[in-house]
C-alpha cells in the first residue's frame, strides 16, 4: 500500500509511480493527486472514491480512464450531488443507504436563526462551553475584500458577508474567557495541524475556520457548530460540516445565522436543514430546487433540460418503469436493428461521437 499526496516528494513519487507502473503497489490511497497524467496503474480494478461531492465530473473521469478495461467504481458521500442522485433514478447506479448513527449517537439538533438573535446564540455557546463542550464557528470568507478606502466590498446583492478574521476578533471579545483556535487554507500545513491538535486536545474551546474542517475532522467533544452566512451555503455543504459534530454520546447542535432578507429558495434551505438529518432526503431536496445537471456532461447541478412527462425528484417508480421497458428493449433487441427501434440507436450514436461519454461517470 502507498499514500501520494501533495506532499509527497518529487523522489517518493518517482518511486511510487514505478512500482504502481509495474504492479507492485496493490492499494494506493491519496488525495486529488491520483488524478494527475503522470499516475499509472498496471491494471486498475476498482475506484472508491470517498467525499464524491468534492470531485468534479471531469476529474473522476480521469480516474475511469487509467485502464483499458474501465475499473469497477464505488462512490461515497453524505449527500450525494443532484446529477448522481439523478443517475440512481435512472438506474445507472446501485445505491446503498447506511441509514442507521453510530450506537451511542444521538440526532443532530438543527437551528436556524438570524443575526437579530445573535446574543441568543451566544448565550447558548457560554452554556455549552460550561457544560465542558466546545465549538465551531464556521465563515464563508477568511477575510473580507476592500476598496482603496479600506471600506468592505459588498457582495452581488450588495451584501457583506462575515469573514474569518474580524469573526476571530468578535469571539475573542464576546469569550474573553475561552481559548480559541484559527484554522483557515492559507494556514501552512504544519500551523494548520498544531492548531487543530490543540482543539482535539481540548486545549481550546472554540475553533474559528473556514470550510476546510468540512470533511475529515473528528473531535468527540464538540458539540455546536455554528455556521455563519449560511445562506452562502448549499445544502450539501451545510449537511458536512453539520456532521463535524454530533461524534459523541453528547446531544449536538448545529445553528444556520443568516441575514435577516432571505430569497424563498434561501428559507427552503434552512427549513430542510432544520427538518431532517438524512443525508438522502436533502440530497433529494437539493435535487428539487437545483435541478439535476446535465448527464451527458459535466455539470453536476442545474437543469439544462427538461423531462416531457417525468420530474426527477418526484416520478421515481415511473422513472423505474421506463428502465425496465428499456432494459426488455435491449434483452429482445441488443443492436437495436428493429425498424421502431432506430430513434434510440440514433440518439446512441449521437452520444459515441461525443469526444467522452460523460453520462458513464458517476
């Protein structure tokens, strides 16, 4: 087994990449860097990708097309986005849902409040913080842009936005008393890690950040995330980091602060958020509201068309019949040569001249 990260040293990848060459690394774990050209396997079997949603169309196709014979593919994720929800309608992929917490584990509890309660919701860090538990406090932006004024650049819709570092300077303010950790992207890598040892260690209370504590942070002990803008988030999104918490036998919490001026779309966000913890269910909402991008291309979100008789998100066992009545077309007729049968080898023919077939990558 190897690790290639992007980290790893031009001479360590030299070496990886001739004993992946010649098929002696049987596993190789690692982050975006297996995507890169220079990564060849002697005989690729099988791709797990973990995080799906943090991969685009176009790089998971790169990782299908690093053998002859196409890999078998395992995609995982919380909540998978609109376009692979769709294909599971479709039928192009088999789905498995882990739909049971961890024993012990108890169901997040999901809030959402506007920035007039703000006070509220700093009561409520101060009783969890005196309960012994800590907290996140997640922003859109590590620092706001500014004009040659000095004075913050507004948004599209002539909003500000909180960002990280006056978000720092507030929590110190409002928790003379608590410690608190900064971790954002343009920490170093080894800055990064100590301040986010210091959070699990317990050492402090409360880690300010953005979203790079998304995936892969585990700290047991704490119990309240709180998200600002979190209008500037998408359900996905929103969903991750809420599981940041809720990692122990404590009841979590998760708070959605947003402006007080909400688009309708905006407040059906929230109100899903703040109605189910099933990752399912609001990948099935996100699908509903954002469309689910184009299956023969690369966009992920969306609706580039539209079904003449079906929607998505609510005709699945019709959606299911049609498989099937394509599926009994293909088992009596495989090279669709029957006279009715010549619109669908037409629109098949269509999809081979694309340079890539891109509705064969989940």
């Amino acid at each position: 087994m190897d690790l290639l990260t992007g980290s790893t040293t031009a001479k360590q990848r030299e070496a990886l990449h001739e004993r992946l060459r010649n098929g002696q690394t049987d596993i190789l774990v690692g982050t975006h860097a297996l995507i890169e050209d220079e990564v060849q396997f002697a005989n690729l079997g099988l791709v797990i990708v973990d995080e799906q949603h943090r991969f685009g169309v176009a790089q998971r196709a790169k990782l299908w097309s690093k053998n002859v014979q196409p890999p078998h593919v395992l995609v995982m994720t919380a909540t998978p986005i609109p376009r692979t929800l769709a294909m599971t309608v479709y039928g192009d992929l088999s789905v498995s849902v882990i739909d049971e917490l961890p024993p012990g584990r108890k169901p997040i509890r999901t809030r959402h409040f506007t920035n007039l309660n703000r006070d509220r919701v700093y009561d409520f860090i101060r009783e969890e913080i005196g309960k012994g538990r800590q907290v996140y406090v997640v922003y859109p932006l590590i620092e706001q842009k500014k004009d040659r004024q000095g004075n913050p650049v507004p948004v599209e819709d002539g909003k500000t936005l909180a960002d990280l570092e006056n978000g720092y300077e507030r929590m110190h303010r409002a928790f003379p008393e608590c410690t608190i950790s900064m971790v954002h992207g343009r920490l170093k890598a080894r800055e990064k890690d100590y301040q986010m040892q210091l959070f699990a260690a317990g050492k402090t209370q409360i880690l300010v950040a953005t979203t790079v504590i998304e995936v892969g942070v585990n700290v047991p002990n704490a119990s309240v995330m709180i998200v600002e803008n979190a209008e500037r988030f998408g359900l996905s999104q929103l969903h991750q980091l809420r599981g940041r918490v809720g990692r122990g036998a404590d009841q979590s919490y998760c708070v959605l602060l947003t402006d007080v001026q909400l688009s309708k779309d905006t407040r059906k966000r929230m109100e899903i958020m703040e109605a189910t913890n099933d990752g399912f269910r609001i990948a099935e909402a996100d699908l509903q509201l954002r469309g689910p991008g184009d299956l023969e291309g690369t966009q992920q979100s969306g609706l580039p068309f539209e079904l003449k008789i079906a929607s998505l998100s609510t005709d699945g066992q019709v959606l299911e019949l049609a498989r099937q009545a394509a599926l009994d077309i293909l088992d009596n007729d495989p090279e669709l040569v029957a006279p009715e049968h010549q619109i669908y080898a037409y629109q098949l023919k269509k999809l081979k001249n694309h340079q890539r077939n891109w509705a064969e990558i989940s």
